[in-house]
C-alpha cells in the first residue's frame, strides 16, 4: 500500500512540475499576461488525480474568480484597504451561496484579497478583471490538458479492481468471523478496519467521478452507487459482529447447527445462491443461553447483527448481478 501511494505522490508531483512549468512558459511568451502568479495559482488550485475533479475545481476557480473580480471592481469605487476587503467578503461569500457555486469561494477569498491588499491595483476596471480572467483561464486550460494526456485513469477499470480487493478482504473477514462462531482459533488482522474503509473511500470518489462524467455509463446500469453504499454496510456490519463475538467464550459452539455458516465465507462470491443463507433461530439462541450461561442480549445482539450482514449481502449480490436496461 505505501509503495501505491509514493508511486501516486510522485506522479501527481510531476503533473504539477508539467503544469506550473507550461502555464509559465505560456504567461512568460504572452505580452497581454502581466501577473505569472495567476495561470500558476490556477493549475496549483485545479490539478488533480482524474480529468473529472480537475472540471469541476476549474469551474470553481473560473466562476470565484469573476465573481470576486465583480464585487472587487464594484467596492473598489466606493471603500479602499481592510475595511473594502471585510465589506466585499460579507457580500461575496453569499452571493456564492446563493448561486451555489461554493466551489470558488477559496479563489473570490485569495482574489479579493490581491485585489485590496496591493497597491499596485488602484487602478482597477472592467479591462483589468477580463485580462486577470484570461490569466486565470490559461492556467485552467493547462491543468486539464495536462491531466488528460499524463496517466489517465481508467475509472472503470480501476472501479473493478477496487471491487474485487473489497471481496477478497471481507471475505477473509467473513472466514475469520465463521472461525470464531465455530470455536477454532483464529486471530483478526489488525488493520482490516482502516484497509476496509481506505478501498470504500477510493471507490466512492471514483465511482463518483464516473458517474458526474457519464450520468447514463456502465456505473449507472450497474449500479455502482448503491454498491458502494452496501460495500460501506457490509464492512460496517462485519466489524460490529467481530466485536460482538470477542466477547464470547472462546469455547462457545451454539451456532454450528446453523449449516448456512459453512457457506458465510463464500457469501461473497457471485456464483453463490445467498438466498439459501439464513438467519438463525431465535428460540434456539434463547435455549444456547440458558446452557451456557451466555447473556441472552449478547446472543441476541449477535444474531441481529449476523442478519444485517446477510441481508446486506444478499442485496450487493443482487445489485451486483442486475443491470438496468440502457
């Protein structure tokens, strides 16, 4: 996992190295660039790891920096220096809000405060705003070009990779879990919570940008969103059973009669009927109580627990199994 991570800093380093050296080039060959520092804070502000993220930061940073530079020109006729700034945040912050374009409220920020900050913009108008724009604008240009052409990522295909680590890791987790009702000895790994949860994180923002990018793709008739939100559920609802059962006697056996058990691990898999999962009998964990002089409650609070996993493995099969008709 580290050496995923080092590999992935390092080449979104050399995206911004591409990126700031280009839209600096560029501001460097234009006359009509006369501040470098704007194309560069745009491709520092709007890079990012798919073309997807990078749009949206660039809307954000195109619609903060027209708006910034309205207010800015409109209070710079009547107030100057702190008392301006402090005024035309009060009013820019929301009219973002209002137009919910929240996404460029850290660009109107820097930009209004260049803007007042500076002495050298006392002579702001309507021409200044349009030529800060265009500087703007190349550095976005830059940014979405070059996270384009350098290592793009294949969503789809990196969506099912996701996929299948998460079945492989939770079904590891699920023999653990079976080990544990059946009395044999089994030590859970110590990181599977933070690994969970990291590959859930990851599949949801690409799952997200795939879907903000092709709304009626492969990742809607599959239906990936509602597979990430059963993923979450099911590592939510392993983790809860695996506390539950470590407060049980390590010799507690009571379950092995239900023969649905010897299939959890599998669960998983999407050759596997899960309809002949079920449940455990109530009545029989009550009569496992009173045997073993187990709380009742904790018995119950595992059963229940074991039926929130099932039932959301039945639904992740199901909804990994359907396709909507395109």
């Amino acid at each position: 996992m580290t050496a995923e991570l080092n590999q992935q800093a390092l080449k979104n380093a050399i995206k911004y190295f591409v990126a700031a050296a280009i839209a600096g080039s560029i501001a460097l060959a234009t006359d009509q660039v006369s501040f470098i520092w704007y194309p560069l804070l745009a491709v520092v502000m709007c890079m990012d790891e798919t073309e997807t993220r990078v749009i949206a930061a660039s809307r954000g940073r195109m619609l903060g920096t027209v708006a910034a530079g309205v207010v800015g020109f409109v209070m710079h006729t009547v107030l100057q220096g702190w008392v301006a700034l402090t005024v035309s945040l009060l009013i820019l912050v929301p009219i973002l809000r209002w137009c919910r374009w929240q996404a460029g409220l850290a660009t109107g920020v820097v930009l209004l405060s260049m803007l007042f900050l500076v002495a050298e913009y006392s002579s702001l108008d309507w021409l200044y705003i349009l030529n800060r724009t265009i500087d703007t604008l190349i550095g976005v240009l830059v940014a979405i070009a070059v996270s384009n052409l350098l290592w793009p990522i294949n969503r789809l295909a990196e969506i099912y990779s996701l996929d299948l680590k998460l079945r492989q890791l939770l079904s590891k987790r699920l023999l653990n879990i079976q080990q544990l009702l059946f009395g044999t000895a089994a030590a859970p790994e110590a990181q599977v919570p933070l690994e969970g949860s990291r590959l859930i994180g990851q599949l949801s923002q690409l799952v997200n940008d795939e879907l903000r990018s092709r709304p009626h793709g492969a990742a809607t008739r599959k239906h990936w969103r509602q597979r990430c939100i059963l993923w979450e559920r099911v590592n939510h609802h392993s983790m809860q059973l695996l506390r539950l059962i470590s407060w049980l006697p390590a010799t507690f056996d009571g379950l092995e009669q239900g023969p649905w058990l010897n299939k959890l691990h599998q669960s998983l898999n999407t050759k596997l009927d899960v309809t002949e999962l079920n449940s455990t009998n109530r009545r029989q964990l009550l009569k496992v109580a009173s045997q073993t002089n187990i709380s009742p409650l904790l018995l119950l609070a595992v059963e229940d627990e074991l039926h929130r996993l099932i039932s959301s493995i039945k639904s992740l099969q199901l909804a990994s199994n359907a396709e909507i008709s395109a």
